[in-house]
C-alpha cells in the first residue's frame, strides 16, 4: 500500500470532495485557492482563483459542470469546473462556511458564520441553468442556533436540511418553510462541537464526528440514533464506504498541543470500523498532524486522508493529501480488514461462493 501525495497548497487544507464519478478531486484550503486533481494519478488539473479568505468547503454538481465554494472572505461562489473562470459570486456580511448542491442542483444551501453581531444562518439559493440569469436571492434564509454552523446537507428529495455545529446539536429543518422539524436529544446525542458530517450514498442515514471522541450514525428522516463509534481522539472528519458496512474516523489534537518528537502522542491515525459491530477493524498510522476532513472514492476501494502537519519548532505549517493505492484492488480489504469480511463480500458480490475461512 503506497500512499500518493498531491502538493500545491501552501496552508492547511479544509475539505475534501470527490465527483460523482470518482475521477476527480477537489480540495479546499486557507491559502484561497481551491483546486482540482487527477484522482488516478494524483495530477493537479487547475485552480479557481478568486477569493481572498481560507475555503472552508466545497460541492461539484452531479454532471462535474459546476463547482461552488464557501469563504470566509463573506462569499460563495460559482464556478465552471473545466475553464475555472468564476460564475457568479454570492455575497454576504459574514463567512460562508459550508455549501452543498441539491439533488438536481437546481437549489444550493450555504451557511454563514456568527458576525459582528450577526446570527448564524442557513439560506438557500436557486442556481440557474444558465450562469448569466444567475441572481444572488435567497430563495429561504434561516436563523440559525448560537454558534457556527460546521455542515449543512440536503435531505431526502430536497424536503429538508439537515444541520450541525458548535452547539453539538443536529438538526432538521423544513426547506421550504424554515420551521424547525427534530434536533437531536441532548442525552443520546454529542456533547461537544460537531465538526463533520457525511451522508450515505442511498441518502438514508448520515455520520456525524465531534469534538467529545465519537461519532454518531442517524436515520435521517426521523433522527434517529442508529450506532455510536467510541475512540480516545477529538473526532474532526467521517466518511463512509459506499459499498461496504465500513466507516472511518480521523482526527487527533490539534497540532500546536502536541511535540514533534513522536506522532503517535497526538493520536492522528485513521481509524476504520464495523458500521454494524461498532467495533474497530483496523487503522492508517504515520501522520504528524489532525486529520482535518476524509473522502471515499466512489470506487471504495480508494480513500483520500487529509491532514495538517505543524511543526512547533519552526511554525510552519505544511499540508499534504495521501490517497492509499495498490496494483492489485482488493489487496486493500486484506490490509484493512478481518478476513471473514473479505469473503463476505467476495461471495455476495459473487466472485465465488459463501464459505467459513475457520
């Protein structure tokens, strides 16, 4: 297993986001600039230059034409994914934080940071088929809950949105109204920041990762607690296979607490688990920084690991993105995996019949 390290970015990056079709990457950082990689070979594609804050996030539409980016330099923007000339730019009085397109990418829901007085707020905005018809008119703006909001997602047929943030409390609100439908039980729930939340690929259920070391699994009409993955690090990124009942954490303290001398003090492994079983089944050491944010190819068997190095002695900061290859596909489940998992799904993908290894 040979890890591919993509460089370009000069600060710490911040999100991570595959297309539909698993061929590219797009990775958004604090040096403005989010950019666009081969995801066989790790080749940088291009860059969209244009804003003048960190990019805290990112979504490309379902047909790879459209990219939208969130800044805290208090926009959002449109982009054209194969020139990256910008579309059209959002504007706000606060930080955009999070973006993602709806199903159909008709609509787009961004978020806005806490600011000079301002609450936190959802909005949704039309986005048009064609760029010059495009209008910066919320279509729906939502007060949002004290504190920042980390990520907020689409629903189910685009009926509802599904937020979280500092507050530790996930919600769902009605998209077309605004109204407040569930939140998550204070009890069951988290007890520390949200920081990252992922969707499964039928869109039936989602993760969420925080700061109190553990990440949680929702249904995501009813809210729902479903499983709870317990690990001794602050959660910052969760992602789940597409394919398989797999899931995985990353995170660890944050870099400025920790010294150089020996990464494993900091506890920034991957850690991957049992979605069912809830039980760990293996992990990615040899990072020196928090991983920051986590992405499965749509392939499942590729995932990209994003991390945040910071050497405390020169206080330099230096980012790099490791994608986990290998000549043969399925080497990866044996590295990773507990062998009866292995020919579980060997056999139900029928490569050959069920049988008992022991």
């Amino acid at each position: 297993m040979r890890p591919i390290l993509m460089k370009g970015h000069e600060r710490p990056l911040t999100f991570l986001k595959y297309n539909r079709d698993g061929d590219l990457l797009f990775s958004c950082a604090k040096d403005h600039t989010p950019t666009v990689w081969f995801a066989d070979n790790g080749e940088r594609l291009g860059t969209y230059r244009g804003h003048n804050g960190a990019v805290w996030c990112c979504d490309v539409s379902r047909n790879s034409m459209l990219l939208i980016t969130g800044s805290a330099d208090q926009t959002a923007k449109l982009w054209n994914v194969q020139t990256g000339s910008q579309l059209f730019s959002f504007n706000f009085d606060s930080p955009a934080r999070a973006v993602d397109f709806s199903v159909g990418d008709k609509l787009a829901v961004i978020t806005t940071d806490p600011f000079m007085g301002l609450p936190s707020a959802i909005h949704v905005k039309r986005i048009a088929q064609d760029p010059s018809e495009q209008t910066g008119e919320s279509v729906l703006t939502i007060k949002g809950p004290q504190g920042r909001i980390n990520r907020a997602v689409w629903g189910p047929l685009n009926k509802t949105i599904i937020s979280s943030g500092e507050d530790a409390v996930v919600r769902i609100w009605d998209s077309e109204t605004g109204k407040l439908l569930k939140e998550s039980d204070k009890e069951t729930g988290h007890k520390k920041t949200v920081t990252s939340l992922s969707k499964s690929a039928d869109g039936s259920h989602f993760l969420t990762g925080s700061l109190d070391k553990s990440a949680k699994l929702w249904d995501i009409r009813s809210l729902t607690l479903i499983k709870t993955y317990v690990t001794e690090r602050p959660v910052n990124a969760v992602a789940m296979s597409p394919l398989l009942d797999h899931v995985v954490l990353g995170g660890g303290q944050d870099a400025s607490a920790v010294t150089t001398t020996d990464h494993r003090a900091g506890k920034f492994e991957a850690k991957f688990f049992d979605k069912i079983l809830q039980e760990e089944i293996g992990g990615v050491k040899g990072h020196f920084g928090p991983i920051n944010a986590l992405a499965f190819n749509p392939d499942v068997f590729q995932a990209e690991v994003k991390m945040d190095m910071s050497g405390c002695i020169t206080s330099t900061q230096i980012t790099s993105i490791s994608r986990f290859k290998t000549p043969n596909r399925y080497m990866v489940l044996l590295i990773f995996f507990p062998l009866f998992l292995f020919t579980d799904f060997l056999s139900r993908y029928q490569f050959f019949p069920p049988f008992s290894p022991f």
